[in-house]
C-alpha cells in the first residue's frame, strides 16, 4: 500500500510540475476513488498541501514576488470562512451523520468549477487582462476582496479543493499584476488558508499522518521532476486533458 501510494504521489506531482494544474483537484478525488474516507481525504490532503505550498512561499518570498496587501484581505475572508465550513462539516456529522455524503458532493461540484476555471485559464486567459477594474488601487476593492475570500474560503475548507485554481482566477480577472507577483501571492494565501483548515481538520482527527509521508515522499521528486521537464511540452493540450480527467472525476462523485 505504501509503495502504491508514493507512486501515486509522485505521478500527481509530476503531473502538477508538468501542468501547473492543481495537485489538490488531482489527489483528492483520487484518495476517495481508492475508498480512503472523504473527511480523511480532504483533512489529510490540507496538510500535505500546507507542507508544499510552506517550500513555494519561501521562495517567492526571496524572490520578493508576494503582494501582501492582497494576501492580507483575502485571508481575512477566507480563514475564518474556512475554520466555520469544518466545525459546520463536523456539526452535520455530529446531528444526521451525513459527513461523507456531503463532501463527496461538495467535491464533485467543486471539481467540475475547477476544471471550468482551469479551461477558462488556458484558452480565454487573454479575455480576463487589462480590464478597467483592475486598475482600481487594491484598497479601494478590500470588500470584495474580502468576500472573495469568505467564499472561497468556504469551499476550501469543505473540500481542500480550489485554494490555487479558483482564487488564481479571482486574481487574474480583478487584480493588475505580473505572472510571478500573480503566482507568488496565490501561493503565499494559499499557505496560510490550507494550514488553517489542516489545523481543524486534525485537530478533529481527519488526517492519515502515515498517507501524507508517503505522497510527500513521491510527490516532491515528482513535481520537481514534472518542472524540470514542462518547458518541453506543449502546455494548452496536457492542460486540456487534465481539465478533462477533472470533469470526469466531478460527475463521477455527484
């Protein structure tokens, strides 16, 4: 079983570093499919993407690409936002014990939003540049910006799916900046939103510590490998496919 799912991890990562496509909306489903409970595979998969997006925000740091301006209004929204979609998740267990059912169509949902959001990057990210709504100073839209959050937020800590995808294209549509600030102030939110959710959700013992090492352990080999090699390959047609493979997982959970 371990061997099994630190190939797996390293096939997820691989496929993250190649793409750019999120690992959650990769892994999670995956783990259900497998027949690992869903509360465990969205705890577990909070933390494990709390440990890879902690390496990624150290470096955009040192690159100096984080606006933390827009990190600061956007954690506002989304952090207590996803703390009450787990204690609400975990309530609902606790009164109709409805828990799986709840994510796995919770998930389902999400996937098919995210491999949506993921097409909409891919073909028609030329559509979202340069509008004048994106030229408004970042203060000035700090309550959207903060809703923003209250609803993404939710999702996330629902489904650990979307804390890259879905605000990346918030970001894209509302926000004037480079692709590397762009990239570097995703990751850097996402960090500090996958670890609040990962803290409650195993501080209510939805995390397999043991699965988390092994898809590390294949994961991070795989995505650097899955890095190294992306300059080669035609990005649109693997983005296309894994939308796809996303979809296909979405209408198989609902």
């Amino acid at each position: 079983m371990s061997i099994g799912i630190i190939v797996m991890g390293l096939l997820i990562g691989f496929l993250v570093g190649l793409t750019g496509v999120g690992g959650a909306a990769l892994l999670t489903p995956v783990l259900i499919l497998l027949g690992i409970n869903p509360a465990i595979a969205v705890g577990t998969d909070l933390v494990y993407n709390s440990i890879t997006k902690l390496f990624g925000s150290i470096q955009h740091w040192r690159q100096k690409t984080i606006n933390l301006q827009l990190v600061k209004y956007l954690a506002i929204g989304s952090i207590p936002s996803a703390i009450a979609a787990v204690s609400i998740l975990h309530l609902f267990d606790s009164f109709f014990h409805n828990q799986e059912l709840v994510i796995k169509h919770a998930l389902g949902y999400v996937l098919i939003l995210v491999a949506i959001t993921t097409l909409l990057k891919t073909f028609a990210k030329d559509r979202f540049e340069f509008n004048s709504f994106q030229m408004k100073p970042i203060r000035d839209k700090r309550f959207l910006t903060i809703g923003i959050g209250v609803i993404l937020g939710f999702i996330v800590g629902l489904t650990s799916i979307g804390s890259g995808s879905l605000f990346a294209l918030a970001m894209l549509y509302l926000y004037k900046m480079r692709p590397s600030e762009l990239v570097g102030t995703d990751i850097a939110h996402a960090f500090l939103l996958v670890t609040a959710a990962g803290i409650m959700h195993a501080g209510i013992g939805n995390v397999d510590y043991l699965l988390m090492f092994n898809l590390l352990l294949g994961s991070i080999p795989g995505v650097i490998l899955g890095s190294t090699l992306s300059a080669k390959f035609p990005a649109k047609p693997l983005r296309t496919i894994m939308a796809v493979i996303i979809l296909i997982s979405g209408f198989k959970l609902i």
